[in-house]
C-alpha cells in the first residue's frame, strides 16, 4: 500500500495531495498506511512527509494498541 501512496504521490498528472477511502479491511489499510511510520524493507523512502494526506474509513479493525513502539501521529505528543 506505501507504494501505491507514493507512487499516487509522484504521479504528475495529479497536484500530489493523496487520499485514501476504504470500507472494511480496506479501510483499516487506509488507516494504517496514514498512521505508519516505519521504513519499509527494500529501502522505500518512508516518511512523515510521504504518507496520505487525509483517510475516510468505514467499519475497519482499528484495534492497534500492541504497537511497539508506539506510533507518534503527525508529531503530537499525546498521541
């Protein structure tokens, strides 16, 4: 899913701005792909500044409190 994001991303027929849209497992990949921080094998370049720009998701598994370490989103120390 990171690749289909940054390729979404670089794709100059767009502005650049991405947005996922998912229902059911689809929606807890939406989720997912905005929330993850970690570098992917292959030596994707991974980042803050490459993930989504906005998710809309709708009945997803979004139980993921075992992350370890946890994921900090968009830099926001309560999170």
């Amino acid at each position: 899913m990171k690749q289909q994001v940054l390729s979404a991303r670089f794709d100059t027929r767009g502005n650049g701005t991405v947005v996922v849209i998912g229902g059911s497992a689809g929606g807890s990949h939406g989720v997912w792909v905005a929330i993850d921080t970690t570098a992917s094998q292959g030596g994707l370049a991974w980042q803050l500044s490459k993930r989504v720009n906005a998710t809309s998701s709708l009945s997803g598994a979004y139980d993921y409190p075992r992350l370890i370490p946890p994921i900090q989103m968009m830099g926001h120390p309560s999170w």
